[in-house]
C-alpha cells in the first residue's frame, strides 16, 4: 500500500536498539531506574481532581464544547499570565485554549505555512516543531543550539535566504532538553530579525514554572509588548502534573491565533468542559502548589548534578526545567546502551532531539532523590 509522502520523510525511530534494551531489562527482573520520561512522576493535586469530579457529574459538561474554549477559561489563563509572567492578554482574542500544547504546535504549520516556506528549527528540539513543519510542506532549515553560545541559536549565522523564505521561527525556553533559559536581550534581536524578514516567532514555554534559586523565566510577550510578531504555547502539563489530561493553550498575535483556531474547528470539537472547569480551579488556586513542587525539583537536581560532578562529569546546574543535560562526548545512543546494560538506568540519547544533540544525554529529574542517589552510586561504579 502506498501512504502520505510526508509521513515517509519523518526521521527513523531511532530508539529501538534502546526500547529493546530496557524490555530486556525489565523481563530479565532488573531493577531499573528509568530517567528518559519528561513525564512528572507525582500525581495530579488533589484541588484539581476534587474540580474534575464535581464537573464530571453536572450533565452540562457531557455535551460539545465551545471551539474556542470557555470564556471563564480563557479569563482565567489571562489573570494567571499577568500574574506569574507580567503580561496583560485580551482573553477574547489573544487566547487560544488546546487540546494539550503540543495539538496547538503541530496544527499551526497546517494554518501559517505554504510550499516554498522555511520553518527554522532549533536542534535539538522538542520533536514536534520539526515533523510538523514536514508534514505541512515547509521545508525545516536547523539551528545547531550550541553549548558555547548558552544553547540559544546564532541569530547571525542564518543564511539570508532562508531568512528571506522564514514563515516560523520556533523557540522553546526554558528549553528541553538542554535545560537553558533565555533573557530579555535575546527575544529583542529575535523579535527586531522576525519584523526584518516578516517571520512569526513560536516561543514554546511548557517550563515557565520549574524555575530554581529565584529564576523567573521571561515570556516573549513581555518583550513584544504588541504581540506583533509572536505567539507563545503555554500548557498545564508539567506545572501541575496534569500530562495526561491535555489542557494547554496559545496566546499572542491575535492574527495567528484566529489562523490556527479556524483550521482547528475543521479538526476537533473542543476540550472536555469538565478538564476546562478543573483547568481553572488549577490556574486560579495553585500557586501554592507550584511552589512546593518547585522545591521538591529543586532537591532532586543538587541530588543528581552534585552526585553527577562527585564522580567526574562536568555538569552544570540547571535554572529551570527538569532535566539534566549532560556532555559524555562520543555516541549518545553508545553511553545510553552502556547505562542501561549495565547499570540498569535508563537516560535519553541527545541525538534522538536533532543532530546538534549528539555528544550528550538527558537525564529527566521525574523520580525521587533515593532513587536518584542510587543511580549515581551505580554510575560511580561503570565509570
Ligand atoms: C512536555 C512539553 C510540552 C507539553 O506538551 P502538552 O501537549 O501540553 O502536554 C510542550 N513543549 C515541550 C518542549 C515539552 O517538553
């Protein structure tokens, strides 16, 4: 049979040889402690749950939701970022509620793009930005995140053509995997390039609240005061350990938004109104929340980047996000197949995020600082 083009172009799966690894581990009774899962262990809040269920109940929600999100929603996502991020949004327009943010990035390139546009990728990235750029047509041009310019792109080093073909620039700070942030000068020269070229910046802040030791992490909306040039993805995923219940959102340029919410009405029919009614109670209620839940990541990463320096890797500590990322040289899918053969513990290849992620492995801090000591005493031991 013959199936879409697009989806042959996709990259290959290049885990399997790892994905076979770890079944055998596990069937073999190995204790193994897996790190890979960008995925919060600790479960949803009881605050919200509580929400969910009242809401489940009330026959109203059992019916097709409003396209575009409840008003009540799109209100309260509004308060919540001039709360934490100090930006005001117009909930009517600037608002787009998703089906989890990742639905929102893979459908926008289906609104904005058409043949012989350039979506400008960084890599490593979250897989998303790349392949759903592929699957709308645009051709991807790669921006190598390099250690040495603090993992943000080197905005000079982009050839003018490919600035000149740019429909998206994609960004996502904090950023996954390599843990770096980005600040207010950065988005300036990404924002004065985007009005220079007439390109829209996707800034992807899935992170904003796993911040450590007074970081606050900036919204590019902070910096674009008009939202001419930018949208930013926001979702509830990682802030309040709600993954599997896909609740997200995009805000900013009202033109992209109402782009992406009339192709999306052509797709789905709405978010569940019960996890809209919960997604409030969370954003309204959860501050406290979100501070314990900074501190007991917080513990977790000294546990891991202490334990990782204490025997011989050069780590730096991460101020935002989850994950650890880390230079071992050489093959990453090599140093993971060592770690989980023998030492059982399972992290993430830097290469499976792009090309530029080669020479390193991601550590996800989603398990509990005994279990992290434990793996450190079983890399202490193969290293
Ligand atoms: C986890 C994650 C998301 C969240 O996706 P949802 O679809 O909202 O669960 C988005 N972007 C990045 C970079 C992530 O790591």
């Amino acid at each position: 049979m013959n199936f879409s083009n697009r989806l042959g172009m996709l990259g290959t799966y290049l885990f399997a040889e790892i994905d076979r690894a770890k079944r055998e581990a596990k069937k073999a009774g190995k204790d193994v402690i897996d790190l890979g899962i960008g995925d919060p262990d600790m479960p949803t809040p009881d605050f919200i749950i509580e929400s969910m269920c009242k809401a489940v109940r009330d026959p109203v929600n059992h019916r097709y939701a409003m396209d575009q999100g409840l008003p009540e929603l799109r209100e309260a996502i509004a308060d919540w970022y001039y709360r934490r991020l100090r930006v005001k949004l117009d909930p009517e327009k600037e608002v787009l509620p998703l089906i989890g943010s990742k639905e929102g990035i893979a459908h926008l390139p289906f609104a904005v793009n058409n043949p012989g546009d350039v979506n400008l990728v960084p890599s490593p990235c979250y897989p998303p930005y790349k392949n759903a750029s592929i699957l709308a047509g645009a051709q991807v041009f790669e921006l190598p995140l390099l250690e040495e310019n603090g993992f943000l792109p080197d905005l000079g080093n982009i050839p003018t053509e490919m600035l000149q073909k740019a429909k998206l620039l994609f960004l996502n700070y904090p950023n996954n995997p390599t843990s770096a942030v980005a600040d207010y000068e950065f988005f300036t020269r990404v924002l004065a390039l985007a009005e220079k070229y007439d390109f829209i910046v996707v800034q992807d802040m899935a992170y904003s609240e796993i911040v450590y030791d007074g970081y606050r992490a900036i919204s590019i909306l902070e910096v674009d005061k008009e939202k001419r040039r930018s949208v930013e993805f926001h979702s509830l995923s990682k802030t309040y350990n709600m993954t599997g219940w896909r609740l997200g959102w995009v805000c900013g340029n009202q033109e992209v938004i109402s782009a992406l919410a009339k192709f999306k009405s052509n797709i789905d029919s709405g978010i569940f109104q019960a996890i809209q009614l919960a997604g409030i109670t969370a954003l309204k209620d959860g501050d406290e929340f979100i501070a314990r839940m900074q501190q007991v990541y917080k513990g977790r990463r000294d546990v891991l980047v202490e334990g990782l320096r204490s025997i011989g890797f050069d780590v730096s500590s991460p101020k935002a996000t989850f994950y650890v990322w880390m230079r071992i040289g050489g093959s990453s899918i090599d140093f993971a197949k060592r770690v989980l053969e023998e030492a059982h513990i399972i992290c993430t290849p830097g290469i499976g995020f792009g090309k530029s992620g080669e020479g390193y492995v991601r550590f996800a801090l989603t398990l509990g600082e005994e279990r992290l000591e434990e793996a450190v005493d079983r890399l202490r031991k193969i290293v």
